[in-house]
C-alpha cells in the first residue's frame, strides 16, 4: 500500500593504501591502525549490506518491476510508462524518486527526466538489478479502520464499478479480507449519507449525487480525520489528487477573496475551503459536476462566483452555475468569518466575551482550555460573525448530528454558559449557532489531549523513512508518546540513560541502556498491550520524563547563557539578536509553530506595554479622567488621536461599564475607525482605586488602553493580558514594582510562561 521510502546512508569509500611501507619501529603503531582500521571497514560493511537488503525489501513491487523495465533496451516517456502501469505521471516521478535513493545508496548513477519527459538511465543500470533478488517483500499492514476508509475514498473516486479483486490489489491484501471488511465498509459509508451499492459481476460502487460525494469526502479526510495523518497524506497524494493542481494558486485566490470582500475567514476555515476547491478541480477534471441545484444567495453566492471565476484564469474546468451554488452552499454552511472593516466598539467587547466563555466551560468540563491561542482566535472571529449575521440558520449539517450524539458532555458545557452570549447579543442564539460554537470546542480538546505527551520515546527501525513514520504516526496517536528519534539499530550503543525514557524495537535487541521493549514491524494487537503495559509500568513507578523541567526554568537557564556571549561579540545588535533567540528558545520549548507573516502582525503583550508605555502612581478623581490619562502615552507617540479618547468614554456613557473585564481591570478602547492609526496598548496604575460601575469587579486599580485597526492585531496580546490577570504571582509582582522598566520585565517574564498550545 504504502510507497516505503529508503533510507540514505551516508557512502563510505575507504581506499585502503597498498603502497609498501618501510618496516621500523616507529611505523609499527601505524600498521596495527591500519589493521584495525581494516576490521572496523570490514564490520561497517557488514553492517550496510544488511541495512540496504533491507532498504531493498522495503521497495513496492511496482518499483523493483520498473527497474527491470528500464533495464531493457527500449526509450521510454513518463506518460508511456504511466500508461502501462495504469497510474499518474506524478506517481512514475515518485517512484523514479524511490529507485534514484536506491541507485544513490549503491553507487550506481542517477536517472535522468529530459524536458521532453524521456527518461533516460545509464549504461550501469542493468547491472543494479542482481542486488534485487530478495524473495519477499515487506509490506506495511493497514489496520481494519484504516483499509475501511481507504476502500470508501477509493470509492467515491471512481466513476463505476470496482472489483474486489481490485481493490485487493490496491490494498495488498487478499480478496477475503475485502469481502469481510465488506459490512463494516457499508456501514462506514451510511454514516457520511452514502450508499454502497453491490453487484455480483461488477464490483462495488457509488451512485450518489455529487455535492453528498464531496461533502463525504471533505469529512472523512479533513473533518473525522487529522490531515496531516501519514496514512491520509498518502491516500490524498496517491487516491484523491492524482492530477497537478496549484495549491498556492489556490491559496492567492483565497487571500484575494478575503482582501475584495474585508472578511476574513478562519484559519481552519481557510484551510477547509482550499481543500473543497483542490477537490473540485480535481472531481471537474475526471468528469464529476454538480448535478443538482442547491440555491445559494447573498454574500456567500457572490464569493463563489468571484472564486471559480478566478480558477477558471488559471486551470482549465469550466464550472457551471451548479458549481457556483455548490460553492456559495459550502461556504455559508460549513466555513466561518468575520468582517475586517468594523467600526463599531464590540468587536474588542466579543473578543474579552470570548475569553469569559472558554473559562466558564473550562470549568465545567474541569479541563483548562483559556490557554489554547487557537480556539481563542477561531471562537472569537465566529461569535463576531454571528452578531453581524454573517452565520445564520442553514441546513442540518451531517456532521452536527454526529455532534449532537457523541458530544452530550460538551454541548451541555455550552449551553449552561451561553447565557453570557445572549446577553451581549440581546437575542437568543440558534441551534445551529450553539452547534458551532460546539464544534469549536470539540476541536480545542482534540488539541488538549494531544498536547498531553507524557514519555519520550526513540523507534528502532532499520526499515525505511515511510514505514518508521507509520509505526511512529500510530505511537503517537494511540499512547501519546513524544518520538524524540528514529535510529538503526547499530546506533543504539550510543545512547545513554537521559537519551528517552523507552526505547521501542521492531527489530529484536537484547540489550540498551535504557528501558526496552521489542516489538513486531506490524504493530499487532499484542504489540499494543505490550507497549501500554510498559507505559502503565513507567507510571505506576512514578518515572519522571527524561529531561523534565519546567520550560520556565528551562528557558531563563539557556538566555542566561545566550545573553552575555551576545553583549561580548555584537554588542551592538545584542538586544536585536536577543529578543529574536528568545522567542525561538520560547518556540522550542513550547513546541510552538514557527512565526508566520500573520502571526508577526500580532505581537506579544510585552511588545506593547513597553516602559513609555507604562505608568504608576496616577491620580484621578472618577473613571472619566482615569480614562483621559491611560490614553496619554498613545496620544503622545501618534497611536490615537483626541477623538478616539472621546469616543471610548461615549461609549462607556451610552452602553455602561462593559471595559470592567475583570477585577481592578478596565480596558478601554473605542471603534477600530474612531481615530487609532497604530495597534498599540497603555497601562497606568491608580494611586487610589476607583470604581468604573461593576459591583463584584470594582474598584478598578489597572486602566489598560487598547489601540487597534484591525481586528486581529491585537489579539494575542489581549488573550496574553486576560490569561495573566488569573495569575495571582504574576499580580503580585505586578503590584509591588514601582518601575516601569520592571513592570515589562515581569510582563515578559511571565507571558512567556504562557503554552499558546
């Protein structure tokens, strides 16, 4: 099944000099080096014959038969060679890719692609075929679900009947094993709304409307399923998309849409909507079209029309108005956005709702979600759409009745808390809105449980890069074990105790410095057992993870040696370089993605509230003045201007104290159109506290000021600054400083203690 990369290993070509030595006492010592040297060669040697035998087993059939095809005296294309094996281009590129690490790892030259897509191998290929005679083949084992859900896309890809000898084939299994998946795979498909149909002659096959067909295919590959899973990366590079399609163009697209239109679309949304119209390019270009009308309208429809009329520049599918409405159905029903353009003052009001309502939830559920960046983001761009009526009522969506029956516990959570949403809105929420607020948190606590890896684990596997990602795909995913490396066996003598808490082999060992457990390359069911034993015994004796430290001290530790070799070798970039190193260090230690281009748009607390930025001490007679004098270091550095002060203590007069987030916290702020030009925070502190009007809030000591002209700028800072006023050490070395200098410091400090997981 699956494409088995090889390993590459480094060539070591040792020439060994036969000139003859003039024998004296001193060249004795080197002769016996050599003589040794000769030994370790011999045992090197020994040791690569056996890891390339193995590379070879690790080649698909179809691999070792393209070797022996282009062994023979006959000038092939890519397309002759797709054609005879009745596969893509993109696949025989693939293969040649596999066949070229192997060549690579034996010497031999390298296949050659013209322009003109004729292949061209070298004199010497015939000959790396004697290294080929290995009796079997090792074929990785897909588990029961795993062959259900890659025989239902094979399905949905077809246009006809597909035999079960087929899909055996495709599968590398026996056509019994098809023939007993059989009622699981039907019962599979029912629950994504298709049916199978079976013929005694023929086959299996599908006769679903087009739009059902996509819809299941988008839940079982993006929705059910993690995308970036090994097995559905390779169903989705070697079943669903076998034709070129652009993904950036793609993605340009979007951004266009998103830049045209002022909204913005949620990352996962963003990332759902590239999918759906990579697969329908790739349904158009194999023949599959809507064929039922879906009435679409409103903003929705004219975003579809805008989309499919910039693919149709760039690809050649001629999308049809059912295409279009299709589209306009998908984007109002399943994806989520909010406006960018917003002049009114709740945005920033929703955004603190938000992080009210994941805490409430949090405490219903008993699991801590207020620190997860993402569901923060994600929920607070969906409530701002549904108070400007961008989601309304639509449809029953599939995946909300799954939702409604597996997920009680959450939706429970939900609507014992949403009482804080309503109240805001002034209406009452849909069901269907409640379903995607749902949704939202389902997702977060997939993140959580995930996040939770407890025991750093190193793989021993001499077989190649494709099965050693499976076997560590599947560790992952069903023991939360961090696999901290892949090694060959040979490599196991130079560990020592701190390099993993477990060492797992699928190749017997009998010995290794540390904790070990031997298992089959098939991971069978006993092989599970085994490995939960093993952990369940880690914990049962209190076994604390290798290296296990608070990523706190753990940071503080690395920057403190960082900081004085910078100042001594470029003291004048030492605070440029400093700052860059420690938000990598950050990133490291809280496994946090790379920042991206969006992400550097929204910067950290600290590198708002800045000294300039910061003021203790002031006096004011009501909320008013206290207001007046928070906006002062804005005003004076050109983020805000006098109106935009005028129109945050309006807005307090006309809608009441909704700045007062939390206690002795008021954040004022007006609309992003009011008369900010620069996303920017000030802080003051009251010498004697006042009361803003919130009775179980009052009184305010901290006034915090937010300028922002966008909607998403500011928003990690915001979610940095709620989360660290539940810290009470973090509020009372707040409280005890008198400079602010040291007030920053302390921000940092403990912002970046904070796992935006």
């Amino acid at each position: 099944m699956y494409l088995l990369y090889i390993n590459r290993m480094n060539k070591t070509k040792k020439i060994i000099n036969n000139t003859p030595y003039k024998v004296e006492n001193y060249t004795i010592f080197f002769i016996i080096g050599k003589i040794t040297h000769l030994f370790k060669i011999q045992s090197i040697v020994k040791i690569r014959i056996e890891t390339l035998k193995g590379m070879v087993n690790n080649m698909k059939r179809r691999t070792i038969d393209l070797i022996n095809d282009l062994s023979k005296p006959t000038n092939y294309s890519l397309h002759d060679l797709a054609n005879s094996y009745h596969v893509t281009v993109r696949t025989i590129r693939n293969e040649i890719k596999t066949i070229n690490e192997f060549l690579y790892n034996y010497g031999f030259t390298k296949i050659t692609i013209e322009k003109n897509g004729l292949v061209q191998v070298n004199r010497d290929f015939s000959s790396c075929r004697k290294y080929l005679q290995i009796d079997d083949l090792y074929e990785y084992k897909l588990s029961p679900q795993e062959r259900i859900i890659a025989v239902s896309c094979i399905l949905l890809m077809k246009q006809d009947y597909t035999t079960l000898s087929e899909l055996a084939n495709q599968l590398y299994v026996s056509r019994t094993t098809i023939i007993n998946d059989l009622p699981s795979i039907k019962k599979y498909l029912e629950q994504v709304q298709i049916q199978l149909h079976t013929h005694q002659n023929k086959g299996l096959c599908i006769n679903n409307d087009e739009i059902t067909c996509r819809e299941a295919l988008v839940r079982i590959l993006i929705l059910d399923n993690n995308p970036n899973d090994v097995f559905i990366t390779y169903l989705l590079d070697h079943v669903i998309f076998l034709n070129d399609v652009d993904r950036n163009m793609i993605h340009n697209i979007i951004t266009e849409i998103e830049s045209e239109y002022h909204i913005q679309f949620t990352k996962d949304s963003s990332n759902l909507l590239s999918f759906y119209l990579e697969l329908m390019i790739e349904r158009n270009l194999r023949g599959f079209y809507i064929n039922t009308h879906i009435p679409s309208f409103g903003d929705e429809y004219h975003f579809a029309q805008d989309i499919l009329r910039y693919i149709c520049q760039y690809s050649v599918i001629e999308p049809n108005e059912k295409e279009i409405n299709a589209l306009g159905y998908i984007i109002k029903n399943m994806l989520h956005y909010s406006l960018l353009v917003s002049n009114d003052r709740e945005t920033i009001a929703i955004q603190v709702l938000t992080r009210k309502l994941i805490e409430y939830v949090s405490n219903d559920l008993r699991i801590d979600l207020t620190r997860d960046y993402q569901l923060y983001e994600n929920l607070s761009n969906h409530l701002n759409s549904i108070y400007h009526e961008s989601i309304t009522e639509t449809a029953e969506n599939p995946v909300l009745q799954d939702i409604r029956s597996t997920q009680k516990t959450i939706i429970k959570a939900v609507n014992n808390n949403i009482g804080i949403v309503r109240e805001f809105f002034h209406r009452p929420l849909s069901e269907t809105d409640i379903m995607y607020i749902v949704i939202h948190f389902c997702a977060a606590i997939e993140r959580y449980k995930t996040t939770k890896i407890n025991y750093n684990v190193i793989l021993v596997c001499n077989a190649g890069i494709g099965t050693s990602q499976l076997i560590q795909a599947k560790l992952v995913k069903y023991f939360h074990v961090n696999v901290v490396g892949i090694i060959s066996s040979y490599e196991i003598d130079s560990l020592n105790e701190n390099s993993a808490d477990l060492l797992i082999s699928v190749i017997p060992i009998y010995d290794a410095p540390i904790e070990f457990i031997n298992i089959t390359p098939h991971l069978t069911e006993d092989d599970y057992i085994l490995i939960g034993n093993k952990i369940t015994e880690l914990r049962l004796h209190n076994h604390m993870p290798v290296n296990s430290h608070t990523s706190e001290v753990s940071e503080i530790g690395v920057m403190d040696a960082i900081r004085p070799i910078l100042i001594n070798d470029v003291p004048e970039k030492a605070d440029i370089l400093y700052e860059n190193v420690k938000k990598a260090i950050h990133r490291y230690f809280n496994r946090i993605q790379p920042v991206n281009e969006i992400d550097n748009a929204s910067p950290f607390l600290h590198h708002l509230l800045t000294p300039e930025f910061i003021v203790f001490d002031v006096a004011c007679k009501d909320w008013k003045e206290a207001i007046r004098k928070s906006a002062q270091p804005l005003l004076k550095y050109g983020y805000i201007e006098n109106r935009y002060i005028a129109s945050m203590i309006h807005g307090v007069e006309e809608y009441g104290p909704y700045i007062e987030i939390a206690p002795g916290l008021a954040i004022p702020h007006a609309g992003l159109n009011d008369g900010s030009y620069k996303t920017g925070m000030s802080m003051i502190r009251l010498l004697n506290p006042i009361p803003f009007g919130v009775e179980e809030l009052d009184p305010v000591r901290y006034v915090v000021t937010l300028s922002s002209i966008n909607q998403k700028n500011h928003l990690r800072a915001l979610f940095h600054l709620l989360s660290l006023w539940q810290n009470e050490k973090f509020l009372q070395e707040l409280n005890a400083t008198d400079s602010a200098a040291e007030a920053n410091k302390i921000i940092e400090k403990f912002e970046y203690t904070l796992s935006d997981y």
